[in-house]
C-alpha cells in the first residue's frame, strides 16, 4: 500500500462514489452545490468519455476522477489548466513510482509512460461565453490495466497501465491521494505565475519535441517538427511552408 505523508489539500473537497455513469456528468450535476474546488472520483464508471465523444475504458482499478473548479479567467486561461494536469500527472507518477524519466507529456493532454499512454485528460466548462462559470478537469489513468489494441483509434498512441510497466499497484482512491496534493501546487504556481511559471517546466518533459509529428485537425493535418508550445499553449511546428501554430488537435508520432 502507498502512503503519501503530505496529506490532503487544504481549500479542496473530495467525494468518493462506488458507481457512476461518468464522473463528467456527475461534476456537472453537482457543480452549482459546490463552494470550493472539490475531486469527484468514481470506484465504477460505466460511460466513461475521453475526447472528441470517444468512449473511455474504465474496468476495475483503474483511476476515473473529476476536478470541478471554479474559475475566474476567461476561456482561453482556463484552457491551459490542461497543462496544469498533466504536470500534476507526472508529479503523482513520479512519487508513487520513483522513475520520473519513464514518464513524458505528449501536447496537449496526455502522459506516456516508456512512450505509450498511461492517462489522458479532458476539459470542459459550462456557462457559456468567455468566462466558464465552472471547469471540469477529467482525468484517467490505467493504474491496473489498459485497453486492448482493437480499442485503440488507428496510428493513436498504444495504450499501457502503471502495473503492467512499472509493477506498481495502487488502488484509485490512493492515486487520488498523492494526484490531490500535487495538483493543488501547480494550481497554486500557475495562479501566482500564469502559463509562463510552468511552460518551460513542461516543455522539458514534452514527448517528440524536435521530431516531426503530424497534428490532425477537425478538416486536416498539418506535418512538422514539434518546436515549442506558445504562450497559448498552442504547439508550434516547423513546416515546409514556415511556422504554424495549432490550438486543437490531435498529435500523432
């Protein structure tokens, strides 16, 4: 069993739910009840989403949770909170496992663990306009198992767990433990500093970055090497045509 001696964060609430249909769904539920940013995780989750509408694999043991936040930004701001999570990610990973170099974040939303998915991350808000009223940071992880290959979008990252690759068990709700407390301090660093106080830090644990990628839009790709990401947060590629800098896509290596 881990143990994790930092304790739970102070300002940030967590509920524990034994089923769920999804904990997006659930967050959304419940947001306008809540005064202060609060972890909704789910034991079971039986319709789970990853992005674009995909289904997201959730069996037993592995990690489905939900940060509802409350933010005061505008849109744009509150987008790159998914780089807020990733760090938080690897922080949890590389604690519980002790092997922060087998782990790396793949734009804009993903962490890799010896270059195959070990979780992804979701964001949406509600509230409409330029300032979302709440913020829902999903988050999953194959702590314990990962989905088959048949399961996997074509040319997409192969999916691995924690225990399969590193040997490592821990159970969601200790996950939760360690993910917590490690997402409340980047929180806190990028509430003092903005985007600028965790882009560097980010980009130097980036996957591919100085290789060519392909960044695939909603209505086409674009090929290049991966040189940086924005103040944005939009990934920035070396192309045969100059410079381009993709805001929503979908990254393949």
């Amino acid at each position: 069993m881990f143990s994790n001696a930092v304790g739970w964060p102070a300002g940030y609430d967590r509920r524990v739910l034994p089923e769920v249909d999804s904990t997006m769904a659930e967050a959304a539920r419940i947001a306008d009840s809540l005064l202060r940013p609060t972890w909704v995780l789910a034991l079971k989750q039986t319709q789970g989403r990853a992005r674009r509408g995909r289904a997201w694999t959730d069996p037993a043991g592995n990690f489905a949770g939900t940060l509802i936040m409350q933010p005061s930004e505008t849109v744009e701001i509150v987008a790159q909170r998914s780089f807020v999570a990733s760090l938080a990610l690897f922080d949890a990973f590389a604690l519980v496992t002790g092997r922060p170099q087998a782990f790396s974040l793949k734009w804009p939303n993903d962490v890799l663990l010896h270059g195959e998915k070990v979780a992804g991350i979701l964001l949406e808000g509600n509230g409409g306009g330029r300032n979302p009223r709440h913020l829902f940071i999903g988050v999953g992880v194959n702590l314990l198992s990962a989905p088959g290959a048949e399961q996997v979008e074509q040319g997409a990252q192969a999916p691995t767990s924690l225990f399969s690759a590193t040997g490592v068990r821990i159970t969601p709700e200790e996950f939760l433990d360690v993910l917590g407390p490690a997402y409340a301090r980047r929180e806190a660093q990028f509430a003092v500093g903005g985007f600028e106080a965790i882009r560097d830090e980010w980009l130097s644990l980036a996957a591919r970055r100085g290789e060519v990628v392909t960044a695939r839009r909603m209505t086409d790709s674009v090929n290049g090497t991966f040189e940086t990401v924005d103040a944005t947060g939009a990934i920035v590629l070396q192309t045969a045509k100059g410079r381009v800098a993709v805001s929503a896509a979908e990254i393949f290596f």
